[in-house]
C-alpha cells in the first residue's frame, strides 16, 4: 500500500509566511522514508527582504534546517535571486 502526501499543508504555509516582496518561481519537494525537503528558488527586491525572509521561515516550527544560497544581484533588473532549502 503506498501512502499518500498531501502538499496542501505546505502550499498553505508558504501562502502565510512569504513577505509580499518575495516571489517564489520554482518549487521541488522530495520525500524520502526518513524526511521531507523543500527547495525554492526565488527574487526579491533587496538583500534585506531576503534577511526579513529568512527571519519569518525561522521563526516557524514548520520548516528545519533552513539555508539561504546563491543570493545574486541581477544585473538587468536589480533585483535579487536566491535559493533556500529545508
């Protein structure tokens, strides 16, 4: 019998816990017997919405093991891309 996941939970908390700044444009999910994972990809408008990010993810009892990475300007636009898994 295989078991089923539900991401709606996970879905609902990133809909609560990322700043109005912060857009998220990839998203993959792994699932292993021993745990979950998350990695994002993502830009926002500055290095300090990016800390105000971190703060808010940190702050939940819902994601572990957060690490921030690749945080790049973007030349064109400005803005900054990043990553984070969990």
């Amino acid at each position: 019998m295989t078991k089923h996941v539900a991401l709606s939970a996970i879905f609902d908390f990133l809909s609560e816990q990322t700043l109005e700044k912060v857009q998220f444009n990839k998203f993959e999910y792994t699932v292993s017997e021993s745990a979950a994972a998350i990695h994002l990809d993502g830009i926002a408008d500055s290095f300090s919405t990016i800390a105000l990010q971190s703060d808010q993810f940190g702050a939940s009892k819902v994601l572990k093991d957060i690490i921030f990475s690749n945080i790049v300007i973007d030349s064109e636009t400005g803005r900054v891309t990043f990553s984070v898994s969990a």
